[in-house]
C-alpha cells in the first residue's frame, strides 16, 4: 500500500452518486498514469461526474468525445504523441456501453492498427448514466429498466473478443481490488502496444443495493467466481490471487445476488444456468493457465 | 493566448459540482479509540474525501457509508445529519 501515490487527480466534489465505482477505479488508473497522461472518455458517466463548465474535477487533460470515436481519437492522439518523441499516456477510460456496444468498432480498429494505448472498459453492466438500461455486458435475469422482467440474454464475452485481436497484454479487474487495479494498470503502461483492462464496476444506483456495500458486492463477484480475475500476457494467463482460492472453492451465488434488487425475484433455472456458466468459465479458464487451449 | 482563451476548456477546481457534502443523509464519524489506522477507508472512499491522517472532510464527503462498512475494528459509525 505504501507504493499507492498520495497525489489525487480526481478532484473533491464530483456529480458521482454516492458509493460510485467508477470513480473510485478512476482515482488509482490516474494515480497510476501520474499527470503526463490524456484520458479520452466517450460519452459515459464518466464524462458526466467531471462537473460543469468552467469547472473539472479531473486533474489532467481529458478528451471528451463521442461514444463511436474514443478509441479512433486515442489512435491518433497517440500517434501524433509518439511522432513527437512524446511518451506521454493515452487512456481510453470507456463504460460498457462505449466498448461492447456502440465503441466496438472503433476499438478493434484499433487492436488492429496495434496503436500504443491502454483501453479501461469500466463495467457496470448497463448505461448508467442514460438512466439504467440493458447494454451487452448486462448478465442474464438482471433487471434494468428496459427489461423489467430480467434479462433474458446472456453477457457478451467482451475479453474473447479481445483477445482474438492477440494484444500484447490484457486483464481483468474489480473495483473491490484497488491495489490490484494499480498493479495491473502500472503493467500495462508499461508494455508497447494496444492494452485492455475490463474492471468490474458495481453501481449502487442500478444495481439496488445500499452505497456502503459497493465493496462488498464487488467481493462477492470475484469470492462466487461471477468475475474472474486474470492477465494474458502475450497470450500466457495468469490467474490473479483473489480468483485463486475463489476459484477452487467458489461461494453460493445466491450470497452476490440476494442484496441486489436487480435480481429479486429470478428464476431458480436462471440462477441454474449462471452456475453452469461460471463452472464453464472456471474450467476453460483453468485449462488456458496450464495451457491446454 | 487570446485564441486559446476561447476554446471551452474547463479548468481543474476542488467542488466542480458544488459541495457535495450537502447531499449526505448519514455522517461518518470515527471513534478513534477502536481505529487502529489501517487506513482502509482512505484506500475504498470513492471521492478521495479522507486524507492520509484519516480526517473526514465533510464538505465533499456524500456519505457513502463505504468506509463503516468496510472498517475491520467497526471503529465508523453512521450518524443521521440534523438539519
């Protein structure tokens, strides 16, 4: 912890709701990226808790853009960085709704183009800033506004996607796990080329439980295997140590999904086949550690 | 600089939405007896409103109520604001 920068550039006095992930998960990628960095958000919550004009409560130059374009901007900005002899930071810091929905072509222009960025996709697994609706990364029986009666898809896979695109480094991460956060996105900064981290962000205001449990829940993810944490480095996994023990010996599920009023009253066979996909999951996940697929 | 003045560029202020610690409902408050200064609620609070000696500043703390929750020795008490 003591490695952890004492500096803040997420200013006191945000729009976030009270308990907001995302912008805890911000406060350490910035106090990882330190100030020589430009983050481009497309349209998000995150470009929403910035505050008003003339007023930011980000300390650093931020790129406020349009949900199809971050990674495209980010692409030249970080092109025209490196034509300067700059080794200035690009981040893209995106929702779910700007990475697996509307964003996605931009970005896997991008994986493609093999441009030298980090992209954060911070999932809440709806589009909260619009007012709670179903996106892509929403997981099966969830409610949201525009399926009241719970979600009747399952999530898109966003990290195979990713990972087809073959980049030098991914990962997963939770925002229960700020130090892990840190660790991952220093790595990724490191390393040359197109990046991509996915952290899970629990909302309080969609996902309807009480703000003071925003840690807890994320926990909760990872300790019954709903979220795996891992890293694919030049395509060798390496599972993180808080999935580890999770991973052997998951929690019920339904100990994640009773304090959420997103997921009263779903139905026992959809809890059945979340479990059977968290099983699979666990075990191709496994199987890719050790290298078998 | 007269060109760059115009352009729309926000500048980085303390409050940009006001403060914030108006839309608190429940105030943290510390027993420093029971705080044995692990420094948890520092590291999870969201909007970076306690300092590195574990003062509450409660002009912008929106009372989350993350770090009660979160504080081994229960040292966090939730109190309601009078108003």
């Amino acid at each position: 912890m003591t490695e952890i920068p004492k500096e803040e550039y997420v200013l006191k006095g945000t729009t976030a709701c009270a308990g907001c992930s995302a912008s805890l998960s911000l406060r350490y990628v910035l106090k990882v990226a330190g100030p020589d960095t430009v983050l481009v958000i497309p349209a998000s919550c995150s470009s929403v808790i910035q505050g008003t004009y003339p007023n930011t409560a980000l300390h650093i130059p931020v790129y406020n853009i349009a949900f199809a374009a971050a990674a495209a901007c980010a692409s030249g900005m970080s092109n025209a960085f490196r034509e300067l002899g700059k080794k200035t930071n690009v981040i893209v810091y995106a929702g779910d709704g700007g990475t697996l929905d509307i964003g996605i072509q931009s970005m896997s222009g991008a994986f493609e183009r093999g441009t030298d960025f980090l992209y954060i996709c911070y999932d809440n697994e709806e589009y909260g800033n619009t007012g709670m609706q179903r996106s892509g990364a929403t997981p099966l029986g969830a409610r949201t506004t525009t399926t009241p009666a719970g979600k009747t898809e399952e999530k898109k896979d966003i990290d195979a996607i990713i990972a087809a695109h073959n980049p030098p480094y991914m990962a997963t991460a939770c925002s229960a796990f700020p130090q892990d956060i840190f660790k991952k996105v220093k790595k990724a900064l490191s390393i040359r080329g197109p990046t991509f981290i996915h952290i899970l962000a629990p909302c309080p205001s969609g996902w309807h439980y009480p703000p003071g449990k925003t840690i807890e829940i994320g926990r909760l993810a990872v300790k019954t295997g709903m979220w795996l944490l891992y890293e694919r480095e030049y395509g060798q996994v390496s599972i993180s140590s808080p999935s580890k023990a999770a991973m052997k010996n998951p929690a019920p599920l339904e100990e994640f999904l009773a304090p959420q009023r997103r997921f009263a009253g779903i139905d026992p066979k959809t809890v059945e086949i979340l479990k059977q996909r968290i099983a699979q999951n666990i075990k191709r996940l496994t199987k890719e550690e050790s290298g078998v697929c | 600089m007269s060109g760059r003045k115009r352009l729309a560029m926000s500048q980085p202020t303390e409050g940009a939405a006001g403060r914030t610690g108006s839309w608190r409902l429940f105030r943290p408050v510390i027993d420093a007896e029971k705080c044995n200064q692990c420094g948890l609620c520092q590291l999870y609070c969201p909007d970076a409103a306690i300092d590195q000696d574990l003062k509450i500043d409660l002009n912008y703390c929106k009372g989350c109520g993350i770090c009660a929750n979160e504080c081994p020795k229960k040292a966090i008490e939730m109190v309601r604001e009078e108003q």
